[in-house]
C-alpha cells in the first residue's frame, strides 16, 4: 500500500462507480458482440470480408472487462460464496495497473531481440495504462490462479474511479490498519509484492509479527535486481532477505519456521504450452504450495485439511 496517512473513513465499497444493473446488462451484451463475432467470421465469404468479425471481437473486449469492473464482487459477497480462510494481497497503489509481461513470452526467443525487448520493457505511459486497466494485470494473474487457495483479497486504493480487476476489494478510511490486522489474523497466506512506502513497511512488520512465516510470498516478479536491493535495505533492520547474487532470475523468497528466507522460482512452461499459455507455470506452483500447506484437493480447488492456525513460529 501507499503513504499510511488515509483519508476520511469511507463505506466498504469506497468511492468507486459501481453500478450492477448496468454491469449486468454490458456483460450479455458484450457476449451477444462475440457471437455476433463468430457468426461473420462463420458466414462471410471468403477473402477479406473475415475482417469483418474483427470489430465484434474489439468491442466484445472492451466491454466486457468494463461490465466486470463496474459491478464486481464485494470482499463479503466473496467469504459468503466461499467460506475457505482467504489469501491477503499486499502491495503498493501503484503497482496496481502493472501488466502481465509474461503473457505470450514464450514467444520472445522467436522474435529479432529489438522487438521482444520492446514488447518486454514498453517504456510508454499511454500502452502501459491501457494494457493495466484493459488488459491483463499481473495482479489479476495472481490473484486468478491464487484463488484455487482461498478468496483473493486486498486493501483498495480509495482514489481509483474504477475497481482493478483481480483481487476483490475492500476500503477503509483511517481504519485500514485494524482491517489489515482483522484479516492477517485468520488470511490462510499472505502475499506480498514489495515496495518503498511508509504504509507498506507498517503493513510487512505486522506480516511478521502475526504470521506463520511458511504462508508468507513475497513475489518479486518483474521487479529489477536494483528495486530488489532498495527494498532489502529497506527492511534489513527487521529481517534478513538474500543477497541480489543469490537472486539469479528468481522471482520468490520464502520463509522456513525460524524466518529464514531462500529465493524460490515459479515453475517454467516450455514448447507449445509457453506459447499459448505464458512462459510461468503458476498452477505447477499453486499445486506445491497445496502440498506442502497440506491442503486438499476438490476438483480444480484446494481447501484446508484443518482451520488455518496463521500465529508466529518461535525465532
């Protein structure tokens, strides 16, 4: 999260437009556009008129990811859908909109370096900003695939107009610590992607204080050697975090029962699957995690064999 000083309280769905009926209402209508899509695609004759269908396809997109965000899931709707201990997302406001560079990198080795270094380290504004806010976000594919684990949840960012697809949001005025403390309490993990602020130090020093150190994630995907390095000084009076030359590309740190961290990386897809499903192997590492927390399977989802007991291991 960002700076600790909050605004006023606000009601737990902030200040954000939100409106069910009409999310309801663009939702069937952007799923009427994509089977308007195939039908062109289907019926046109051969030739250019296929291009036809690509207009259906574009506003079906569009829509559709506005109808999601303007009538979302509450945090409370979500725990009553699914009574399983939830997974706490942590992170800066302003890596909410960071896109998920992954998505079809297995295609980088096939393309001329100049233009998979571009497509990897886009420097402009305005294609980051459309990719964060219409596209995939990292924080959604984590939060998508974290959630075979529990309910994602997060802390929402009270100045955003429109909810971020991913984690379900809930917001708080000056109460947002006792929220974030309300849910270490019973989160059956907690993930979190550093930063360098005030209220996100508050926050990893509570994570320490409250939590069973194994169902900690500190996720360091697409964040460089030298905002690894701010952030481990940062903290280095609380706790010891690897050097950078033990890094080596991995995108994790995990903890043992005594605090002691070691980088772990996300399992790598290869071949085919790369290419049309992202180069990181997110439910390989979702089904080690179940494993080792000693979850159960049910179907494509894992519950707790027990109630989730997330108090301090002894130092």
């Amino acid at each position: 999260m960002g700076n600790p000083a909050r605004t006023p309280p606000t009601p737990s769905h902030g200040g954000q437009f939100r409106s069910r009926p009409l999310g309801r209402a663009l939702y069937a209508f952007s799923i009427l556009l994509n089977l308007c899509g195939f039908a062109v695609f289907f019926i046109a004759p051969a030739g250019w008129y296929y291009l036809l269908c690509l207009p259906f396809f574009f506003a079906f997109g569009f829509i559709h990811l506005f109808a999601l965000r303007i009538n979302p899931k509450s945090v409370d709707d979500l725990k009553a859908e699914d009574p399983r201990p939830p997974i706490l997302y942590l992170r800066s406001f302003a890596l909410d909109d960071i896109a998920d560079e992954s998505s079809g990198s297995g295609l980088d080795k096939y393309l001329p370096e100049s233009v998979a270094r571009a497509r990897r380290h886009d420097d402009s504004p305005r294609i980051k900003d459309f990719i964060g806010r219409f596209g995939t976000s990292l924080e959604r594919t984590i939060a998508d695939e974290f959630d075979r684990l529990g309910p994602v949840i997060a802390i929402g960012n009270p100045n955003e107009k429109l909810v971020k697809l991913g984690a379900a949001r809930m917001y708080a005025g000056d109460d947002w610590q006792e929220r974030i403390l309300a849910e270490l309490k019973i989160a059956a993990l907690v993930i979190l992607r550093p930063g360098i602020s005030a209220g996100l130090r508050w926050e990893f020093d509570r994570v320490l204080e409250l939590c069973d150190p194994r169902r900690v994630i500190l996720i360091f995907w697409q964040t460089s050697d030298a905002d690894y390095e701010r952030f481990r000084a940062s903290v280095a009076d609380a706790i010891q975090l690897p050097p950078i030359q033990d890094r080596q590309g991995r995108e994790l740190i995990r903890f043992d029962q005594n605090r002691y961290s070691r980088f772990e990386s996300i399992p790598r897809r290869s071949g085919l699957r790369a290419l049309t499903k992202g180069l990181y192997d997110l439910p390989a590492l979702i089904d080690s995690l179940a494993a080792e927390l000693g979850y159960q399977r049910d179907g494509k989802h894992y519950s707790p064999a027990a109630p989730a007991r997330n108090a301090p291991a002894a130092v």
